[in-house]
C-alpha cells in the first residue's frame, strides 16, 4: 500500500497524521474527507495548484493560465498556481496528482493521456478510471485534418486515393498515442488505407513538417495552424468536430465523409479519487463561473478556436468515461504502444 503523503509530497509524519486525526498510516486515506469537510465550507481558504501535463507555452498552459487569471474573483480571492510537470505524455503529472490529499488543494487541468487511456499504452503508477474526482469540463478544441498547399489532395476523398497510390505515404504526429495520432489511426482504419506515421515532438514540429513536405498530412490543433491556413500555405480537408468550425468556413466535418467521426482535444479540472462532496461543488461552481467569463471566452473561441463546454461533475466524469471507450480500441487495433 502505497504510504499516506504529506504537504510536500513525501509520507505524513507522525505530527501530521495526529493533526489530521489519523493514528497511524495504516489509516491511509480514508479518514481523509474528515479534512475536506472541515475546510469546504470556505473552499478554497488557501492558494490552490493547478497541475499541468506539459510544459509552458502550449495551448494547454496558456488556458491554464487564462483560467488561473480569472480564478480569484470566483475563489474567495484565492490564487490558482499553475505548475508544469510535463513528460511522459501526461502521465507524471497524472501521478503526482492521483496521489495527492484529497483536500482540494491539489486539482489538474485534465487531459486524453493523463486521465483516460495512458494505462492503455504503458506502464504507470495509477488507474486514470479510478484515480480522480471529476470536477468540470472546460472546453473541447477541434483538430482539422492538414495536407501541404500544393497537394494532389484537395479533400478526404483524394487523400485516400493518394494513399492507396503510395503505400507509404508518410503522415506527421505530436507523439505517440496523442490524439492527433489517434485520429490519423481511426481515420485510415474507417477509409481502409495505409500510411505511414513519422512522430515530432509537438505540434509545432508537426507544422512545420508540412510546410517543408517532409510529411503529407496530419491533424492538429486550428489554433496551431490557423495562421498557415490562412496564408495559403497548408490546406485544411476536414475538421474533427461533429460541426464546423466558425474559424474554418467552408472547411467539412470529417464526419461528413466518416459517420460519428469525432476527434478533438478537451481539457476540465480533476482532483484526487475521494475529493469530498462538498468541496466538489464548490470547484464545479467556480470553474463554471471562470469558464463563462468573458476573457475565457474570448480565448477558446477567437484564440484556439474552441468552445467553452462547462456542466456538472456527473457530465465529465460520463464523457471521460466515454473518451477511454472510444479510444481504447483504436489504440489496441493500431498496436499503439509508448516508447
């Protein structure tokens, strides 16, 4: 059994454990909710931390921080600090988390890898479908399906002929397992091609793998190619989301080729397995009031072109759920394994 930790992540000492009431670490974390159900009535009464599972500058810290700004006036005037715990796609961050105190004090911006399908993939140290406390869903970013400006491809359709015509046709990803990995796996299984997949270490590279045609397609983020798109330097064929994208006009879903395709990114916010009830909704109740302020807006949907989702805890929790059903067999028929 793994030991009860402390404040600063190492095992409670005996001082600790008699402040929290515990006898002893044989108490593990089952008295825990006590600590919860002293403190929710004022959650947060003490700066909160944000983990995220990548490094800073990506779409996902730049949302942490937009969220962490406006996180005060709906917190008691409490700080939300964000800290990157990037590596190992998501699932370093997922650990320190899922073993944290269930208090409140220690929440995480959730992501596909970390929270849903990393145990699919690797060996880690935690169960994402049992090791955290839904709390709120924040948004979801759409993928658009990519080709170099001057490709044969002009849709869905002619990527598959080109394709079928060169075997090993070479697409680009973000790292192994990624959900713009995962799309390209779904969409060559529901069109019966082949290609061949070449892994960057983000969505950065990806792009510019595109630009230099190294590579012959991929599915990214609009927020990271919008600029390229724009500029008639990368072609957008479909976009991952069931609807069409404000950003993209004219652009297809994807779904319009593939029925009930969907692949997108999505983030929310998810404590440790045991968060008591009460400071469950208080969280929901402040990330739902961030998340409709206007400057959250503003940034999901002129910025990463996204929507801003939001709902209850029960929601998340069923679409999480959800996510590692979908994905799951993609990642078991494609033999996607971690490095």
């Amino acid at each position: 059994m793994a030991p009860t930790l402390g404040a600063g992540g190492g095992p409670l000492r005996r001082r600790e454990l008699g402040l929290l009431g515990l006898g002893a670490v044989g108490g593990g974390l089952g008295l825990a909710p006590l600590v919860g159900r002293a403190q929710s009535a004022a959650w947060p009464d003490r700066p909160v931390r944000l983990v995220v599972p990548f490094g800073p500058g990506g779409a996902i810290d730049t949302l942490s921080r937009t969220v962490a700004n406006a996180f005060p006036a709906h917190a008691n005037g409490q700080s939300l600090v964000v800290e990157n715990r990037g590596g190992a796609g998501g699932t370093i961050a997922g650990a320190a988390v899922a073993q944290a105190r269930p208090d409140g004090s220690t929440l995480m911006m959730a992501d596909l890898g970390a929270n849903a399908i990393g145990h699919e993939m690797a060996r880690i140290p935690y169960d994402p479908t049992k090791a955290f406390t839904a709390i709120c869903h924040l948004v979801n970013l759409p993928l658009v399906l990519l080709v170099p400006a001057d490709s044969p491809a002009k849709d869905v359709a002619g990527l598959a002929k080109l394709a079928k015509d060169k075997p090993d046709l070479p697409y680009a990803h973000p790292g192994i397992g990624y959900i713009g990995h995962l799309a390209q796996e779904l969409m060559m299984r529901s069109l019966g091609i082949s290609m061949t997949p070449v892994p960057y270490r983000s969505g950065a590279e990806v792009v510019r793998s595109l630009l230099s045609k190294e590579t012959e397609s991929a599915f990214i983020t609009v927020s990271t190619s919008l600029p390229h798109i724009r500029e008639g330097k990368l072609r957008a064929l479909a976009v991952g989301s069931k609807t069409p994208v404000p950003l993209l006009p004219g652009v297809p879903p994807l779904a319009a080729t593939i029925p009930d395709f969907e692949a997108q990114v999505w983030h929310g916010i998810v404590g440790p397995a045991g968060l008591p009830p009460e400071v469950v909704a208080a969280a929901n109740r402040a990330f739902n009031a961030v998340a409709r302020q206007p400057e959250v807006r503003q940034a999901v949907e002129q910025v990463q072109a996204g929507e801003v989702v939001g709902g209850t805890p029960e929601q998340f929790a069923a679409f999480i759920k959800g996510q590692t059903e979908r994905w799951v067999p993609v990642i078991r028929a494609a033999g996607i394994k971690a490095d």
